[in-house]
C-alpha cells in the first residue's frame, strides 16, 4: 500500500509519486517552484518533486 499524503492534494497522474487511485502526492513533502522569474501568474510555479520516472 503506498503512502497518501492527504495534506498535499494533486492531479498530475504523470508524475511516480502520483497516488495511483486518488488525486493525493505520495511524498511526506514537496518542493514548489516558480520557472518565471518576472510576470509571475499562478500558471508559472510547479511542483519541483516531479518525477516523470521514465
Ligand atoms: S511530487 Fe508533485 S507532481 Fe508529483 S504527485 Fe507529488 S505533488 Fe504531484
């Protein structure tokens, strides 16, 4: 059984720490970042833990 971190909610199924049945991050904690450094709108900051895993 993997971990469900219900304090981290998340719908990117592409990333391994994904939970595979519900919209949870499996990871204890996560890093968000920004890739924009001037114009910054809530579409520039991700999830810097992603992992494709491929
Ligand atoms: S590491 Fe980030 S992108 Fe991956 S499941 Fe957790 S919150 Fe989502």
């Amino acid at each position: 059984m993997e971990n469900i971190n219900k304090s981290i909610q998340c719908t990117v199924e592409e990333c391994r720490y994904h939970c595979s049945d519900c919209d949870y991050c499996s990871l204890d904690k996560i890093l968000v970042g920004s890739h924009e450094k001037f114009g910054l709108g809530e579409y520039h900051t991700d999830c810097k833990s992603f992992d494709a895993g491929r």
